[in-house]
C-alpha cells in the first residue's frame, strides 16, 4: 500500500519549508521514526521522521524546492494489504458502466484516430483509367462568358512557377482523363495561357530574386547577393535584406565586447533569495522596529576583575568539562539584574491593553549562523547554577553553529543578550526581539586607559548598550537596570550579595 508523507506544521503558524537534504532516495528501507529528510522553516531547520516503515516508493519534492505545508513530499510502500473494497475491481453484470473522464477522453481520441486511418475508395467510386484514382467530384462551377453555372468536374489552372523553384526538378503531372463539357450556346471557347516556366540557372550560377535598384544598392555595400535569404515576397531579397547583411561584420565585431560586459555586470552583483531563517528574522526586525519604540543607553565597565573571575573558574572541578568565558558572567549579571527590577523583564499585550510582568527568565542569546540571525533561548534560566547555566550555553551555541535549533527553542523568550564583541565590536544599538522589552549588547573586551584610585592604569574596558521598550521601561528603569549589570561586572562579588 502507498502512503504519502504530507510536510507538518513543525512550528507554530508556519506555512511553508524548504527541502534542505533528502537522507533516503527511492528504494531505500526505511524505518518508524528514521530521519528522512531535513527542512528549513521560517526558524530553523528540522529533521522529519518517518511514521511509517516500508520502503521509498518516490521523492515528490526536491532538494532546495520551496513547500507548502500539507503536500505530499514522499510516498513509503508499507507493504500492507489495501482496504476491503477499495481496490477490487468491478464485477462484469453485463450494464454500461459509467464512463470516467479519463476514459471518455481515451475513446475519443482512439474514435478520432480512426477517423484519421486512409480506407479505401467505395466501390463504383473510382474512374476507370484514371490509374484508380478516385473520380473527380461533381461540383457547380460558373462559367466564364455567358450567365449561369455549369455542371461538372472542378478543375483547377496549373500554377505558376516562382523564381526560386525554378531550379527544382519536377515530375510533369500526368494529363487527366476530362469528361466531355455539356454544350453551352453561345459561348465562345475560352483559351487558357500558361505563364512559361523559368528555366533553371546556369550551373554555378545561382538565381536571386532582387529588383535593379536593390541590385545597385548591395553592389556599392559590397554584398553578395546570392549569400541572403530573402524577407520580401516570394522571397525576394529587399533594401533591409542588404542594409542589415552590410552591418553584420561590425555586429560580429562588437558582440564579445558585449558579452564581456554582461559578464563583467554578473560578476558585480549577486542575487540571494530572501527565504527562511533569514526572511523570518527580517520580518521580525521591521515589525519590532517599527511598533516598540526604541531606547538605547551606554555604559563603559571596567571588567578587570570579571576577567580575573573567568580564569579562577576554569581550574574549578565544576567547570572543568564546560566552557567559561565572560559571558557566562555577563548572563549571570542580567538575570540578577532582572529579579532586582522586574518591569525590565515584561512584554506589552497590544490586545488586552496590558503589561504583562514576567517572574521567570527565558535568557536568550543571539547567535549568528549561516543561515540567518536566531535567537535561541534557555528555558527558566532564573533557576540554574553558575555550572548549569554554562552548560546550557555551551549546548545553545553548539546547537545554533550547527544548524539544528529547533522552533520550540526560540519561542518564549523574555530578555535577550547579543555579544557583538565576538565580532570586534565595541558596542551597537541591538533591536528588541518581537515580545521582549530589553537586549543588551556586550562589546569587545580590550585593554584602555582607566582611572583607578585616581591613577592612570591600563584596563579590561568593555561597553554595554541596553535598549528597551520605552512603552513599558522609561529612563529611570532602563539606567538602574544598566548600572547594576555593570556594578556586577566591576565587581563580580556583588553577584552573591544580590542573589
């Protein structure tokens, strides 16, 4: 029995995906609950089991092709037996059947088909002596002088021939058999003229049909008559015909230059179709952009001591099979931060006319991929320790560089944090993600002059730029917030005194 496996809604609201890889090709034994296939939705990409075990009757969608979610994509043989009735065939109870439109398409196109076969003549229908031939149809035909028709066999006058066929040998038609013409009175007889026919030219010559002053024309251009094809009447060879084969030879001439600036043009620019991850994420950032108005503010931190924290913890048993780097410190600051001012972690319900107040922390963490911007997030990160909360990092960023972040993995979030320092960069002005009132963007980490105890020393300086929801979080709320972010930064032990 062949099933078709229709593409699911994996995330959602979504309504389309794309084919990123096929792991099976048809014949191929599959399994219940085997990957079959990876798509890329709007989010992320995801791998789509088989809920069947059989084998891969056909692929009905191909690598890169764009689908709609609920059609079919494969088809699986499961080998099972198909329902009772729905694939006997008919018992013959001698009654006309319906007649489906496939195969009443079927009939009349074998009926016209037969229509189409040569049959012979009809006895009595073919002329004795005219070689078999069947005998000429009786028709009205006027007359040429005098009033009224004749009855009698149509005949029609041999044609002339043009110039350019005057070269083409031809069988003479055989003369055929006339029936003898009804009297007619007073009717003079009428001779038939026949043009002569052309003869053919000269060998090595070959006939042109051209009028004298197109002639004159192609011979101060210096053309060759004999070598156009002509665009005129029966052929022949017209003023355009010669003004056209006279600018050929500069055409030819011009024609790679041309082509060497089609592709110099192709090379300039380059074309990426705006789909999935990528699209999504453009969406997202008009939408945010453009219905919560945007706030960013600035601090520069000494992190010297943050720095020093980070090496401290990677000779500590806990950490010793995780990655410790400063932004797990910076995490750990901003969910503090968070539980201390909890109008920074809220949303606004446009609907309801509401500000919805969060007590729980779905930390998200911006990660770019080549796939497009995701935002992944780790789920009620209020509640973990220093070690899990690396861990969970760790496997967020593994997760994202490989291109596996789920859907589920990136709805819910609360408060984002983007690091741009990854990149070079000292600070940016990071855009809201959709449903969230706060992202801080964490700079790079470099070494600048800093004043400490009223002495110039050379430190660990980053900048931190926070921007927030000015419906939900004003100035005061958005600079306490900051400056407890990076009062913990200065000085990590404050992270246990406001824990």
């Amino acid at each position: 029995m062949r099933r078709e496996f229709k593409l699911p809604d994996v995330g959602e609201g979504l309504t389309e995906a794309e084919i990123v890889r096929w792991h099976v090709k048809p014949g191929d034994t599959v399994k219940v609950n085997q990957i079959v296939v990876e798509i890329e939705t709007a989010k992320s990409i995801v791998e789509l089991p088989s809920p069947w075990a059989g084998v891969v009757a056909d692929l009905l969608a191909e690598e890169g092709q764009t689908v709609d979610v609920g059609v079919p994509i494969i088809a699986v043989d499961t080998g099972e037996a198909p329902a009772a009735g729905t694939a006997a065939a008919a018992p013959s109870t001698g009654t006309a059947e319906p007649v489906g439109p496939h195969e009443e398409s079927a009939e009349r196109t074998a009926a016209l088909a037969e229509d189409l076969v040569p049959r012979p003549p009809a006895e009595g229908a073919v002329e004795p002596g005219a070689h078999g031939s069947p005998a000429p149809k009786e028709e009205r035909t006027p007359v040429l002088v005098g009033y009224g028709v004749k009855t009698g066999a149509a005949k029609r006058r041999p044609r002339k021939a043009t110039p350019s066929e005057a070269g083409t040998t031809q069988a003479p038609p055989e003369p055929a058999q006339q029936a003898p013409a009804p009297a007619q009175p007073a009717v003079a007889p009428v001779q038939q003229t026949v043009a002569p026919v052309q003869q053919a030219p000269a060998p090595g010559r070959v006939s042109v049909l051209a009028k004298p002053p197109v002639r004159k024309l192609a011979k101060d251009l210096g053309v060759d008559l004999a070598t156009l094809r002509g665009t005129g009447p029966q052929g022949s060879i017209t003023r355009d015909d010669v003004h056209t084969a006279a600018q050929e030879p500069a055409r030819q001439a011009a024609e790679p230059a041309r082509q060497r600036a089609a592709l110099a043009a192709q090379d300039l620019e380059e074309r990426i179709p705006v789909k999935g991850v990528r699209k999504m994420t453009a969406q997202a950032m008009v939408a945010s952009a453009f219905t919560a108005p945007h706030v960013t503010e600035f601090l520069q931190v000494d992190v010297t001591e943050t720095m020093a924290a980070v090496q401290r913890l990677k000779q500590l048993p806990d950490f010793a099979e995780v990655r410790v780097s400063p932004l797990l410190l910076v995490a750990k600051a901003v969910l503090v931060a968070a539980r201390r001012h909890p109008m920074i972690n809220s949303t606004w319900d446009e609907a309801a006319q509401e500000i919805v107040v969060k007590h729980y922390v779905n930390l998200g963490i911006a990660a770019a991929t080549p796939r497009g911007l995701v935002v992944p997030n780790v789920k009620s990160a209020h509640a973990l320790d220093l070690p899990e909360l690396a861990r969970a990092l760790g496997e967020l960023a593994e997760t994202a560089r490989a291109g596996r972040t789920q859907p589920a993995e990136m709805a819910g979030g609360t408060i984002t944090i983007t690091n741009v320092g990854v990149f070079g960069v000292d600070t940016g002005t990071p855009i809201l993600n959709p449903g969230e009132s706060a992202i801080l963007a964490f700079g790079q980490v470099k070494d600048a002059p800093w004043v400490v105890e009223g002495q110039l020393a050379v430190r660990k300086v980053t900048t931190l730029a926070l921007s927030f929801d000015h419906r939900i979080v004003d100035g005061e709320l958005g600079s306490l917030f900051l400056r407890d972010v990076g009062a913990m930064l200065e000085d990590p032990l404050r992270m246990l005194a406001w824990s």
